[in-house]
C-alpha cells in the first residue's frame, strides 16, 4: 500500500484564484468571454474553462468589435489597453496586484534612471517571452534587459549589452527563484555594478521554496503536477528534484507509471502556482488506485 500525501501549500496562487473566479462568474451570467492568452499555464485547467465557455486567444484583433476581454493574471502592456479600447472591448481586467505593483516600480524605475541626463539601465530577472516579462517590457517601451539565467549575464557583461559605468536597477519575474535571483544580483554587484536591488517576487512563490524543500526531502518518491508551459513549474520541479532524485514532473493521472513504485512507500503529491487542487486530488486518487 501506498502512503500519499498533497502538499497543502500547492495549488493556484491568488492571483490565479482571482482571475479564474473571476472568468466563470462572467461565463455563467452566459456572456461570451475571451482570454487575452492562457488564463492559466495548465492544459487540464484550460480544457475544464473551454467546456464552460472560454475562448482563448493570442491578440486582440482576433476578438470581434463590442465583446468581453479578461486580462489574465500575467498583466499586459499599456499597447494591450489601447488596442481594446479601439475595438470597442469589455476588459474584465485581472491583474495580480503584485504584477501590477511591479509594472509600476518599472516605470519609476525607469524615470528615475533618465533624469538629469542619465543612462542607466532597468534589468529583468526572468523568462525571455513570457506574458508577465512582456508585460514588464511594455511599461518602458521595450528599453529594458531581460536576464533568463548566469549564463545570460555573463554574456550580456562580456558583451557590453549591460554598462557598468551607469547605474542599474534590478528587479524580478514574480514567479522565479530567489536563490536564482540573489546570486544574479551578487554577481552583479561582485562586477562593481551601482546595483539597486528590488525584492519583487511574490511572497506567496518565495515561502513554497523552503516549504517544498522539507515537503521534497519527506517521501520517497514525489509527483510534481505542472502544465508545460509553467515558468513557476519548472522552477519549482527543479527545486524539488534538486533534493529528491525520485521526482516526476506529470502534467496529470494519465502520466503516471506503476513501475515508479514500490509497496510501502510514501508518495508526496505536489504542484506549480498554475496547478488547480482538484488536479492535484486527481492525481493523489489515481496513486492510491494504482496495482503495484
């Protein structure tokens, strides 16, 4: 018999709550609703919304004139407002608040680093071509560098592609890691750099890292239950993996494989910011049922 734990700190952000509460309220008073981009990175949770109703798209110009619009958690660029406004949209407007706090510091940022004749630089810790990094680009019109790891700032110092003659500030995709983004920042500041240092991670993301560690380090064996496409997910299945080799990252039951396990053995079920409860309860039900 397997002994199968879900984590209780796994599951959606708030930010996620909001924006998915949000969307099947809309969808049950029967108003035809488009996602501006996946409302959530997670292809089970996406496939549950579609059935409700939810019509994803990748631009505005793919909604016709006059309908509803949600922006989802991510945010968007100022571009992204105007382009609805000239097509007439309903924006139901669902931008984490922390995502919304950190577009604003970009742009006082970005101010600050231009005044008086200055050249300084705003930095982004984060994932090149992501919607809550392209939304983050789009507070300063495209005039910011975006650093996905080491390797990227080392290139951008050899290159010249960061000046370390201006002032910089630095700041993070609200979702990556800490420990990743504290070295970037030290090595930055190792190199000279006039470094200013912006806590912008999501205090909701930066507490599952120690608590995903212990959870990690307490089973045999863990599931880590991710979409594909989460930048969150990969993140935190790394960390898990880093302190237990028997981690498997399964988008749901489906993935599962009885040859992981042995009777006796204690299964941690666990998952992304973008990984619905149910999803994760799913999957700690398809464990129990699994012959070994």
């Amino acid at each position: 018999m397997l002994n199968v734990e879900i984590d209780t700190g796994s599951g959606f952000c708030g930010g996620v709550i909001r924006a998915v509460t949000r969307a099947e309220e809309v969808l049950a008073r029967g108003v035809r609703l488009y996602s501006l981009g996946a409302i959530v990175h997670n292809e089970e949770e996406l496939s549950r919304l579609s059935k409700k109703g939810l019509v994803t798209i990748q631009q505005v110009a793919d909604i016709p004139e006059g309908e509803t619009v949600l922006i989802r958690a991510h945010g968007e660029p100022p571009s992204t407002y105007e382009a609805a406004a000239g097509r007439k949209l309903e924006v139901i407007d669902c931008s984490c608040p922390v995502v919304l706090q950190l577009q604003r510091n970009i742009r006082e940022a970005y101010a600050r680093l231009h005044a008086d004749g200055q050249h300084g630089q705003v930095l982004i810790f984060g994932r090149v071509g992501h919607a809550e990094v392209l939304g983050l680009l789009g507070q300063v019109g495209g005039d910011a560098l975006v650093l996905e790891d080491a390797a990227m700032l080392e290139e951008a110092l050899q290159s010249g592609a960061i000046d370390l003659s201006q002032p910089l500030e630095i700041f993070s995709q609200t979702t990556k890691s800490p420990d990743e983004y504290d070295a970037l920042c030290q090595r930055l500041i190792s190199r000279g750099a006039k470094l200013m240092v912006h806590d912008t991670i999501c205090a909701q993301v930066a507490s599952r890292h120690e608590r995903l560690s212990a959870f990690a380090a307490g089973h045999d064996i863990i599931l880590f239950v991710s979409g594909k496409q989460s930048s969150n997910g990969k993140v935190l299945s790394d960390l898990c993996l880093s302190v237990n080799p028997r981690t498997y990252l399964i988008g749901g039951a489906a993935d599962l494989d009885a040859s992981w396990f042995r009777d006796g053995q204690s299964v941690g079920v666990c998952g992304a910011t973008s990984t619905p409860k149910w999803l994760l309860e799913e999957v700690a039900e398809a464990v129990r049922n699994l012959i070994i």
